[in-house]
C-alpha cells in the first residue's frame, strides 16, 4: 500500500492546530506538505513486504564460489549505518549501526546489497528486534542460507530525549538462525569478528 501524502499533510495540520499553533503562519504554512514528502522517503519501506525487498535485491553470484562439505566460511558486514522510527512513540532510533553475517550456501549476496536490506528494513515503523528480524528473514531468501545474524546497535530518541532522558544510552539486540544459533564455536568466532 502506498503512503498517502495527502492524508499525512491533513493529520500534520491538524496535529500543529492541537499542538495550538497556527498552521497558516509562514514559518509552518508548508510544513505538513514538507512533513509529508519526509514520511514518504523516511518510510518507504512500509511500502514493501520482506519478500518484495528480497527480489529487489536478489543479485547474487555463483560462479566464483566453490563450497564444500560444512563449510564455516563466514561473510560480515558490519558498521552499516541505517536510521528507523519507533512504532512506540514514533520517535527517531539513531547512531545505528548494522552488522550482518552469513555463512555462504552456493551463492553469495553481492555487497552494496546487505547495505540496501539493511536501510529499506529500518524504513519503516519498527522495533529494533524486528529490524533485525527482518534483514535476517531477507538475507536468508536471497542467500539461500539458513546461517545468519545480525547486530544491531542503537540509540533511542524515546530514551535519551524524553521520558528516562538518559542521552548515549545504546540498544543493542542479535538475530541469530541456523548454525550461528546452535553452534557454540561458530558463535563465538562471530563474535570476535564483531568487535
């Protein structure tokens, strides 16, 4: 479904009008239309399903890999850097950094790919977790691998702005699947990789 940019500039008008301010004035009078076109680039990810984000950037290679046997070979990428809105209090969860692993099952995902799942999962009203839900859910249909993991790292404008107020307080939640989730060894060689 996609955003509808004149329903959003009518529900930010009227949220200026109960915050008591005048949305006519000329310092707001093209605010809802501005604030519109942000939720449409800011939550374009809504407008796709997991399933659809993995054909968009189903670019894998198979020739140039040879796997064998149970291979551990592990791909990581970290430290990419994605933004995302809480679905609490539609606040801004920020200084975000991703890291996704995967051991490689016949094919492998080609790279600027990792980062684009990452950024198009957090564009959209979410959960930290789930972000990491869900990149590990696209990564899985797009590699064909069982083994993956994310890490993410994150702070909380609902957290550090408001409410508690505790500025530089970091979230930080893993997604594990496959082989990451049940092998003790692989898991800790993840996690010296990781750091």
């Amino acid at each position: 479904m996609a955003i509808n940019i004149k329903k959003v500039e009518e529900h930010i008008r009227g949220i200026l009008i109960a915050l008591g301010d005048d949305p006519d004035r000329e310092g707001l009078k093209d605010t809802p239309m501005r604030v519109a076109k942000m939720y449409e680039e800011v939550f374009e990810g809504m407008n796709y399903t997991n399933d659809d984000i993995a054909a968009m950037f189903n670019t894998t290679f198979e020739d140039d890999l040879t796997i064998e046997g149970e291979n551990k070979d592990i791909v990581l990428m970290k430290d990419i850097e994605i933004f995302s809105y809480c679905e609490h209090h539609l606040a801004l969860m920020y200084n975000m950094k991703v890291a996704v692993a995967y051991i490689p099952n016949s094919k492998i995902i080609g790279l600027s790919k990792i980062a684009r799942i990452a950024d198009m999962a957090g564009r959209r009203l979410q959960l930290q977790e789930r972000i990491g839900t869900d990149i590990a859910e696209i990564i899985q249909k797009v590699t064909g691998s069982e083994d993956v993991a994310v890490m993410i790292e994150a702070e909380h404008s609902c957290m550090t702005s408001r409410g508690v107020q505790k500025p530089g307080t970091k979230t930080v939640s893993t997604t594990l699947r496959g082989r990451f989730n049940s092998d003790m060894m692989l898991n800790n060689q993840l996690m010296m990789l990781y750091k």
